[in-house]
C-alpha cells in the first residue's frame, strides 16, 4: 500500500477516511515544499489525484506539538 511506505519512509503522518466517502485527508511533513512534492507525485495515483496543500505552522497550545516538530 502506497500510504504504508510513505508513512514508514517518514513524510505521511496521518491519514483518515471520510465518512461520506469523499478524497481522504492526510497530514504530511516535509523539511520544504520540493521534498513534499516529490512524496505525493511519488503516490501510484498521483496523475489521476487532485491534492491541494496548505501549509500549517504549529500551534503554540498544540498538545502533541512535539510529535510533529520539524
């Protein structure tokens, strides 16, 4: 499974299913936006996938801020 190696490889964190049976949602890390792109254009789906991405800082009351530090 492709979300398997990604998340065992380090850039997918999270990945969940939605209930209405709409794209899943998945939050990833990269140390930039290149090594991102790479990952997700590395996905067996990406040419038939639309992906936006947006760009999240930490949140200073983020109770598992520390997990996901860069």
């Amino acid at each position: 499974m492709a979300a398997g190696n990604a998340a065992s490889a380090g850039p997918l964190r999270r990945l969940w299913l939605r209930p209405d049976g709409l794209p899943a949602h998945g939050v990833w890390q990269a140390t930039d936006r290149e090594t991102l792109d790479r990952a997700l254009k590395g996905l067996p789906m990406a040419p038939w996938l639309m992906m936006p991405v947006t760009h999240l800082d930490p949140h200073p009351s983020d109770p598992v801020e520390q997990a996901f530090a860069v």
